[in-house]
C-alpha cells in the first residue's frame, strides 16, 4: 500500500505536523514579506532572506538544532554568504518585525471567546507583563572584559488568560528601558471589553488614563507614592475577611480631574519578601465585581510567570550566544510566535470528551523537538502549500482531524505538591564530600568517615 509523504509524517508525529503546518500557513514567505512591510523597518535581503533567517531561528527555537550555528549549517542550502555574515544579519533585523512576528500569529489563529463575566458585563482578561532574556555569553568585545552579564535586550507583553495566547509585545534594544513607556505603547490599542491585570510597575496615572479613555477596564496593585487622592472613603471589610475595598478619587494633575475608583484591600497571611502585609489593588471594574473576585483575577496574573518559562527555556527564546540586543530579541519574538501555536494546539482539545486535559508545555516541546526534523524529510514542499492554500474553515478541520490522532494523555501536566522550606544545611568548609551509601544506611556503618 502506497503512503504518501505527509501520511508518513503524520505516522512519526501528528503533533509535529500541526506545527509545521502553522508555521507554513502563519509564517509563510509572503506573510514575512506582509509583516516586514507593515512593521515599516530597513530589512534589507540579498543573499540572506528574511524567510531563511526566521526558518533557522525556529530550528534553534523549537529545539530541531541545539544552537543557531547549527541550524545555519542544517539549511546551508537556503542562503549565501559566510557564518559572520549571517550573524551581521540576524544583528540588524528590526525589532518591530521581530515584534510583527508575535502579533502576526496572534491574529492568524482563531481563538474561542475568552470573557470573564459578572452579571449583564463581561470582559476579556489580559496580563502586562515585562521579561528580558538572561544575561548572554561574553562573545561581544564590549563584555569580555566584564565579569557582570549582559543583558541583551527587554519585552513588555499583552497576554490573553483564557487562551494562553501573547497578543502582541513591545521590545526595546535597551535592557534598562522602562517597561512603562513599553506597556503605553500596548494599551494604545486597548478596545472596550478587555481587563488589564499588571502589578505595580504599570499602575501608573497615564496607563489607567489611557485605559480609561479606551472604555478598557484595569487592576493594577498600587503604587503608593505615584497616586494622589482628592477622595478616599473608609474601607469596607466583612466580619472575618481578609478582602476589603474603600472608594477613592484618583486624581489626573495632567489633565486636572478625578477618576472614581475601587480600592481592594487584601490581607496577606505571610508578609511578602518586601515585608508587605497588605496588597492594595486599584480598579475600575463595576461593583457587580465583588471584591474577591477583584483579588482572585490578581492572582491569576502569575500565570504569565509560568508562560515566560515555557518562552524562555522549554522553547529556547533567550539563546546564551545571541548577544547582540536585536538577535536576542529576534530570538525572543520567534519563541513568542512558537508559544502561540502551542496555545493554538492546547485550544484544539477544548470539548473532547472528557473534558480538556491540562497539557504540559515542557512535554509538548520535547515531541516537537523530536519529530519535526523527521517531519520536514518526510513531507514535500507541495505538500504544505496546498495546506496554506486552504480555507480557514478547511484548515480548522485538518487540524481537528490530527488533534484526534493525538495521544493526549502523553502530554498531560504533572503537578507537584506543595514546597517545603529547605532544611539548614551544614557548612561543607571543613569536610567537602560524603558517601551517599553511608547517609542512607547509618547503621551498616559506625562511622561515615574516608
């Protein structure tokens, strides 16, 4: 029985094949071109092409090459030109495209409603939050006289609670660039029916402003010496409960006027590490809101942590050897993008029988890793352009058709329990190693000296 080339993919990983079919309809050639003009940067293409550097950067990426180096050797046959030209390259891409890539995948997948509600209001639930990749290898001439890292490069994100999905992001070159001018840039394009949840580094006059002009709505945990009240009422607090909330006037001295806003108190059981027993939390949410439902959303804002994770490490965003700040970034954005179609594949299992399993990024990315290379061998290049020539109601259903092939249950998450604190430990000056035998089994041996 003859098997074509993609039903042999599919065979060796189905998974691999929902990626590399994304990636073929959303990081098309001509969609690179699309996003290179719209971000309006000089990208300019001779003997190595934007489409050559983006395919190398999601090797590196998704973890079909352990570096970029490699992956530029893998696909030598895709551009001219020597290594240190190439590295010259990916140096000077434009960070606005790199940026286009993270917001053009954001709108190419078709996302289910994502709302929170209560009563007749509901609103789609997006996190602000900063990241920068860590402290980069000393390659650069400017660190190798440093002992300090360097910090290449610093990204602000709009990311969607419910689907997983980073709408988009704004970067700057600069690792000591504020994140609130980045975040001003973000909420410009807020529309009404969306919630901002930030900490305290975005709770800024000029943000709320902005959201506020934008009938967005907000919770930001306060920034004290940065807010002036002209009203601040008494705060309200049931019998026994450790949320309360009080009514204030915020006052704009930019625009000489008062915002009438919520102020939630929340009682913390154990003092955070800055000794904080208390964290205030600014809104403009109706009170249809309760105000633990206020808290409860603040929460949830540290599921953009576990988000970076998976971008930074599980999907190799911040590459040790990329130095340059519009590598890094570019690096950075091409995770970005490989984390959308992973929140694209998680949406997939929505209402399958037995509810959606709770996916594991890590697991996911290590099968991705596994099978794409075999993938690419195995499927021609006519192949994934009939997939980016079909409908999107065609491509959805080729896409449901696979997630039914797809062994779920391999990729569920492994939750641990709860963490202990770390026993104290005995100084290792004086004796600098022990058998591991002798700890375990103390009686079979009346000392446990060398």
């Amino acid at each position: 029985m003859f098997v074509s080339g993609m039903q042999a993919a599919e065979r060796v990983s189905s998974l691999s094949v929902l990626v590399r079919g994304a990636v073929e309809r959303w990081l098309a050639p001509e969609v690179l071109a699309e996003v290179a003009r719209a971000s309006g940067g000089a990208n300019y293409e001779r003997k190595i092409t934007l489409e050559a550097l983006t395919a190398l950067m999601l090797d590196a990426v998704l973890g079909m090459q352990p570096s970029v180096h490699a992956a530029a050797v893998a696909r030598r046959d895709e551009w001219q030109g020597s290594v240190q030209a190439l590295y010259g390259k990916l140096a000077r891409v434009d960070p606005r495209f790199s940026a286009g890539l993270v917001r053009r995948t954001a709108a190419g997948i078709l996302r289910p409603a994502s709302r929170t509600s209560r009563g007749k209001r509901s609103y789609a639930v997006k996190i602000l939050d900063g990241t920068m990749p860590d402290g980069s290898e000393h390659r650069l001439s400017a660190l190798r006289g440093l002992r300090a890292a360097g910090l290449p490069a610093k990204a602000v994100v709009v990311y969607d609670l419910a689907t997983g999905v980073c709408e988009r992001a704004a970067v700057s070159e600069d690792a000591y660039t504020g994140e609130k001018p980045l975040a001003e840039t973000l909420v410009e394009e807020a529309r009404p029916g969306e919630l901002y949840v930030g900490d305290r580094g975005f709770c800024t006059v000029r943000i709320m402003g902005r959201l506020i002009d934008r009938g967005a709505a907000f919770v930001f945990r306060e920034l004290a010496y940065d807010m002036v009240y002209d009203a601040e009422g008494p705060e309200l607090r049931r019998r026994g409960s450790s949320v309360g909330e009080a009514q204030v006037g915020l006052r704009c001295r930019e625009r000489d006027c008062t915002w009438p806003l919520r102020r939630i108190h929340v009682r913390l059981d154990e003092p955070t590490r800055e000794g904080d027993r208390e964290v205030r939390l600014l809104t403009n949410l109706p009170t249809s809101f309760k105000a633990r439902d206020v808290a409860e959303l603040y929460r949830r804002r540290w599921a953009v942590e576990r988000y970076f994770h998976l971008v930074k490490r599980e999907l190799h965003g911040q590459l040790p050897s990329l130095g340059e700040p519009r590598a890094a970034l570019f690096a950075l954005c091409a995770a970005l993008a490989a984390g959308n179609v992973l929140a694209w594949i998680k949406s997939l299992t929505r209402g399958r029988r037995g509810g959606e399993p709770a996916l594991s990024g890590y697991y996911l990315a290590l099968e991705i890793s596994r099978g794409y290379a075999a993938v690419e061998t195995l499927a021609g290049e006519q192949d994934w352009q009939a997939l980016a020539a079909l409908s999107d109601r065609g491509f959805q259903k080729w896409a449901a058709r696979l997630a039914d092939a797809v062994d779920w249950s391999r990729y569920v998450t492994h939750p641990r329990g709860p963490k202990h604190p770390p026993p104290k430990r005995t100084s290792g000056k004086q004796r600098h190693h022990y058998s591991t035998y002798r700890l375990l089994h103390p009686k079979n041996n009346e000392s446990n000296a060398c």
